[in-house]
C-alpha cells in the first residue's frame, strides 16, 4: 500500500514555504508483531508546530532534516497484529504529517465516535482545549467579576478561554481579526464583547471593552495586541503565555525602540505575573478533571468550538502559512482521509 | 527651634539634579496636643524614590511639587504631648528629606537599641530586608541545590537575598560593580560566587559562575545584566521583580532592536515565571514571621548587613545620585543629626 510523508526538507527562513518540505510516496512495509497501521483521518495543524521547524532550542526537540512533521492526529486502525486494538477502531495518535502510520500501541487513545465528534480529540477536547483550560484556570486564575481578555479568540484555545472564563464568573472580552469573526465571538462563542485588532480605532475600542481594567491577559500572539492589552492591565494582573503566533516568523529582533525596559516598569508598576508554560507541565495533575469537565460542557452546549477543515495532506503547508498569518477561522485541520464518523464531508466550520 | 526641608522643586528629567529640590529653613511650630516632634536621625535613601519624583502613574502616589521629599527615617522624640510617646524614645517613621517632623504617632513604631542597631530598622530589618525576604521565599521560593542570582548584590536588598538563598540551601551567587564589592560577596556575606559587571567578560563570566543555570533571578537592577542571566535561566525559574535601578532616570524608550519579543519567547520556551511585586503586598502574612527570623539571623551573624552612611541632610540629591550610578557601597543611609546610640560617629561602611 502507498503512503504519503511531508518531510521537513529545510529549516524554513521567515515564513515556511512549500520547498521547505518533500512530498515522499513510498510503499508501506508489512507489520511486525505487535505494530498496528494506523490510516490518518485528521491532522491538526498548531501553531507550535513552527518552532519544531527550527534548529532554536525550545521546550521540545527540533524536527531534523529529512524527518516527518511531527503533530496531533486522529486515525483509523486498518490492520492490527496487536491484541490491545483492533481494525476499525478509532485513535488519538501523533503520526504528524503523513497519510499512514505504523505505531507499536503506545501513546494511542482510543476514542468513542459516540461520545463526541472524533475531530474535537486535537481540539476542544485536545491539546487545545487542555492549553486553555491549564493556563485559565492554574496561571490565570479569573475570579467572578473579572475581566478576561484573549486574543486569536476565534481559534480552538482563545475561543475555550473565553467559553470557560464566562463559566467561572468572569467577563470575557475577545480580540480577533476582522468584522466575521468578532460577529462569531459574540453571537456564536457569547463572549461580553470583541474587538477587532485590524481596526484602526482598536486601542480606543479595547479600551472601551474594559471599563474596569483587565485581570488576565490570556497571551497567546504578542506583538501590537499585545502591547495595547498590557496598558490596560490592572495591579496585580496574570498573563499566562502559551504562544505567541504573531512573532514566530520573526527572524530577527524587530528594529527599535526597545520596549523591553517599558515592559518590566509595568511588571513592576502593577506588580504584574507573568508565566510561560507548556500544557504538558499540567497534564498530570489536571487532564482527567479537564475530560471530564470539557465533555460535559461540550456536550451541553456550554462550550462551543469551530473547525476549518483543508482537504488534503499535502495542503498542509499552505494551510499552516494561513494559520500563522490569521487566516484560519476555527481549529484548523487537515482532513487527510474520509472520516468515516462523519455525515457529510464539505469543508469549512461546522 | 529652626528646621530644615528638602522639597520637591520640579520634576527630574533624567538624574536628579541639586535644583530639583529646595532646601527650605522655617521655624517649627508648637506642638498640638496629641502630637510629637521628632528630630530625624537618619533618612532611608531607597531607588524607588526615583519614582516618586516623577508623574507617571505608578503603585504609590507621586510627591507633589513643593512637597517634602517622602522617605523612611529613624527619629528620636524630643519633645511630646502625646502619652504613648516620652521625650527620648527612638521610632521608625516615615518623614521624609527633613530635619524635624511634627506626628500624631500614627505609623511610629517604637525601636529598642538593646535589639539591634537603630540604623537597621530602614535597611536589613526595615524594607530592603523585607523586600528580599518576601520576594526571595514568596515568589523566587528556591529550593535546597537551585542556583539564586541577584544584582546590586552589595545592597541591602540584593545581600540579604544571597545570605537568605545560603541559608535556604540555594547556592548564591551575586553580581556587583568593581572588585572591591565582589570581594566583599565573597569575604563578607558567603555568597558562593561573584560576578563583576563591569568587567569585558561579564558574560562568559556569569556562565562559568552558574554551571547548573540560574533558577530564581532575583530583579533589581534590569537593563543588561538583566539579559545576560536570562539567557543562563532554567525551564521554570523564577523571576521576583522588585526594582529596575538602572532605567529610573531613562527619559524615553532607548533604541532598538526591540528586545520584547525574545524575552516573551523565553518566558515561552523555558516556562518562566516573571513577578513584579511591592513589599507592602506581603506584609500582612509575612512581616510578623520576617522580623522574627531576620533578627535572629542578624542576632546570631548568619545575616550580616553593610552601611554607606552620608553625613548631611543637604547631602541626599547627591548622594541619591549615587545610589542610582551604584556608587553608593552598601545601605545608604544620610545621618541627618547625632546617633545617641551610636559609639562613635564616622562615616563610612559599619
């Protein structure tokens, strides 16, 4: 059987470009004992995934030269000589950016296509979901009455900051790009209020969302947005930093002036908390309460989640440009084969 | 009886300049019941003064134009018409650039000279040591083995920081300005390690003093030793921000490039914690337990403490100066008028 890979053929300068991977199609081996093949049905495209495109140290290894994509997928066991799972079911699995895998059993989830739609396992129940969660909830800390602020707040974690800001008591307010998705902030995920970072006035109608200030900052793309949000944090504010999309491109530091000095005088001014963290670091100790309480509030409707879904493995790279400049609207996926859960197959959002 | 102010004559832009301040000589008025006089011993000079000159909105109020200048003093009661105070008795207070200062005893908190020092209730046992305390064991929490960084570590915050670290269990190591202060890191307060600033190879320097990576860096000073440690911090270091020494008297944001986003990519990347904090948010939990063991470290010797002691009330411009270049050498402290607990009255360190 033919498989296809995305390998990373260069380190990408900048934005990542089409020849920074090999489209390779080679013949699948036979299994050994034990190995199951695994059919990809869903790749989730993250934004993280940029930095494991260079050679920088990170909190995770590198993807070297001439290796798969690493990422989040779901897939269909098509062939199994391992007694724990059997063709047909369905598993969370981190193949990465290639139609099939073989995979030994460890690390697979498998998953009940009746308990939710198998594609929210990289999403509002995935990664994603636990990033916003975690970083809400154990950094941001949002009590009742306060404000909470997130911006890409259409994407699968802004949009599950704000959902579960608003089950805590505290008032959300979204920043996204463009007038399509503000209108979605509110009348599709109920934040209290959107802004549109694109508008000229933005400083001037953040400030408006936020008559009392903002109590957490919930950082998840830097630059400009980030910097007007941070004029208008209260004393004893909390930023959680769990990415920073709009900077990952970078390939150098951006000209002057510096703001870095600027920066700390509002730390210390506002006795600010400023914390950087990984989902992983919180996995241990929160992922089944957040299951459990993510399945119940999907599955009530109290958290809502969009997808935007590209056909096509190898319309991953364009997919991903679009992911890191904003053209993304939802969780962005991949469908790398025929979901056989689903009842329809068209793309865009559900 | 004549008194002296030093008052706030115009907004500094940059380093205070001797024009900044009137020195103003009136006559003291007679005391109302219910009040004191006091004559000031010594005036605490602390870099957050810097911040109190200027407009900008910031955690304390500013001081006015025409104001007495604000500060921590050690005052002796010379005159009373208050009869929880007698004439004679020692108190810490907060009067400010002055000779004399009229109270009704609200904030005077009596000192015993049999305890230790009066001069030590505005340095190891005042603010700068509560501030090392709270912040280094509140926010930088070091555990037994974990290296603690800290600059300006000849000052009264910065060597209780390291004595406090030692003490803890952490390695201390200490970064200051000359040979001179860094033998003193050595010799005088244990740190494990010093580190001149000033010297060309300051940052392989660093890296040789902390093999294992810094995991509390305990902020002062900012500017570029700032960014040297940041490059040596661990995945889940600390960072208690208490003060930015070296930007204080910056007019305008300096040129680029624009340091901000890499430092939002390393509290990304090393999961950092960054905590802007003012004392005073500490002292209802934790004042009560500091003096306690601060004055016994300090009883016992395992704390020891420095004095820069200027002569002169006239004398606090210039010496504030000083304090901000990092020429003062330990506590600066003006002794504004005799010390009658003090054996002898020179200048200089204790």
């Amino acid at each position: 059987m033919k498989a296809t890979q995305l390998r990373l053929a260069a380190r990408p300068v900048g934005e990542p470009k089409d020849a920074d991977f090999d489209v390779v199609t080679f013949d699948l081996p036979a299994l050994s004992e034990g190995e199951v093949l695994l059919r990809v049905i869903y790749l989730s495209l993250d934004p993280y995934m940029r930095g494991r495109m260079s050679a920088a140290k990170s909190y995770a290894a590198s993807v070297e030269i001439g290796e798969v994509m690493v990422g989040g997928t779901v897939c269909e066991v098509i062939e199994s000589r391992n007694p724990r799972f059997a063709a047909g079911e369905l598993v969370l699995s981190y193949s990465g950016w290639q139609s099939h895998a073989v995979s030994d059993g460890r690390g697979l989830r498998k998953l009940d296509p009746g308990h939710a739609p198998i594609s929210t396992a990289v999403g509002v129940l995935g990664m994603p979901g636990f990033t916003a969660y975690a970083g809400l909830l154990h950094i941001g800390k949002p009590k009742p009455g306060e404000t909470v602020v997130v911006a890409a707040a259409t994407g699968p974690v802004g949009s599950a900051v704000g959902q579960i800001a608003k089950l805590r008591g505290a008032c959300a307010v979204g920043i996204a790009g463009g007038p399509e998705k503000c209108a979605a902030l509110l009348d599709e995920f109920g934040f209290d209020a959107a802004v549109d970072h694109r508008s000229p006035g933005f400083d001037a109608e953040l400030a408006a969302a936020v008559p009392d200030g903002v109590d957490v900052y919930f950082e998840n793309v830097g630059g400009p947005v980030t910097e007007a949000v941070m004029r208008r944090l209260n004393t004893f504010a909390r930023m959680p930093v769990c990415g920073l999309v709009s900077q990952y491109n970078l390939t150098e530091a951006p000209p002057g002036p510096d703001r870095l000095p600027g920066f700390f005088r509002q730390v210390l001014t506002k006795s600010l908390t400023v914390r950087g963290f990984i989902q992983t670091e919180f996995v241990a100790e929160h992922h089944d309460e957040f299951l459990r309480e993510m399945s119940g509030w999907v599955r009530d409707g109290s958290v809502r989640y969009r997808q935007d879904v590209v056909a096509g493995l190898t319309n991953a790279p364009e997919a991903f440009r679009g992911l890191l400049a904003g053209r993304n609207f939802g969780k962005l996926l991949v469908r790398v084969s025929e979901d056989p859960t689903a009842a329809g197959s068209g793309e865009g959002g559900d």
